[in-house]
C-alpha cells in the first residue's frame, strides 16, 4: 500500500470519526470545545457545528 492510500484511509476514517462524534453531540445539545483559526478556544453547540460541518460537504 502506497503512502497516499494510507493517508487518504487515515484521513477518511479520522473524518468519519469527528462527523459520529459531532452528530452524537448534537443529539443529547451537548457542546463541544473547538479552536479557531486564530487560536482562540471556543465552546460551540454541537448542533450549530453539524450545520457548518454538513454545509462543507
């Protein structure tokens, strides 16, 4: 297996990972802590980053 097959594996399975997590989240309105851009930490409602997340899809 080539080292981009891999990685591409690693980044799909990783990305699955966070959309299950974020999806879990938003069913029980539960928050998650994420960083911005600018580094700055921030509390987001998990159902408010599901919408950003399935709009970048």
């Amino acid at each position: 297996m080539k080292s981009t097959e891999l990685s591409e594996k690693f980044m799909f399975g990783l990305n699955l990972a966070i959309k299950r997590l974020i999806e879990k989240s938003a069913l029980t309105d539960d928050t998650l802590v994420i960083r911005d851009k600018q580094g700055n930490i921030k509390e987001v409602p998990a159902k408010e980053l599901l919408k950003n997340y399935e709009n970048k899809q």
